[in-house]
C-alpha cells in the first residue's frame, strides 16, 4: 500500500491525489501570506488590534487546514488501516484528537 511508504527520516508516508495536494498547498499558500502580512503589520508599527484581527484570521485558516487534513486522514489512512487489520492507528489518532482539544 502506498501509504505504508517511509521517508528518509523513517516516517510514515502518503500518497495524495492531485486535487486534495493542491487544496493543501493552496490553504499553506493563503495562511504563509497571512503571516507575511502580519509580519509586515509589525514592522510598519500597525495598531495592536489590527495586528490581533489579521492573527485570529489566520489562526482561523490554520484550524480550518487541520480539519480538512484530519477528516481526510480519517477517511483514509484511518479506515484502510482498520480494515487491514491495524488496529494501532486507532490508539494514534486518540493521541492526536487529545493535542486539539488542549
């Protein structure tokens, strides 16, 4: 399966399709011009609050990336493995939901 793949590193791996990559890769590109944004707020002294509302918006962005990466991988790393009998991936996936509910 190619989702069982390693990297160099010797984690996992998975291969996406063409069009959930490049709805990632969009979201990343719009949340990196957020913070570059916000980064220039500071160096130009915007006012606090601006700078707090350009945050939460990109703070909304970044949560909005991690569920749509969650929902996939539950959707499929999740469910192939169950059905292959990896049961483990239940055990990572608690650990993970327990990160975002901090």
């Amino acid at each position: 399966m190619a989702e069982d793949k390693q990297c160099c590193c010797g984690s996992k791996m998975k291969e996406r399709s063409d069009s959930e990559k490049k709805l990632l890769l969009n979201r990343l590109k719009r949340i990196e011009g957020q913070i570059r944004g916000i980064y220039g707020m500071v160096e130009n002294d915007a006012y606090c609050i601006d700078i707090l509302n350009q945050a939460l918006a990109a703070n909304a962005a970044l949560t909005a990336f991690d569920k749509a990466l969650l929902s996939n991988h539950i959707k499929t790393c999740v469910v192939d493995d169950i059905k292959n009998g990896d049961d483990e991936v239940v055990d990572e996936l608690i650990i993970t939901m327990q990160k975002f509910m901090k």
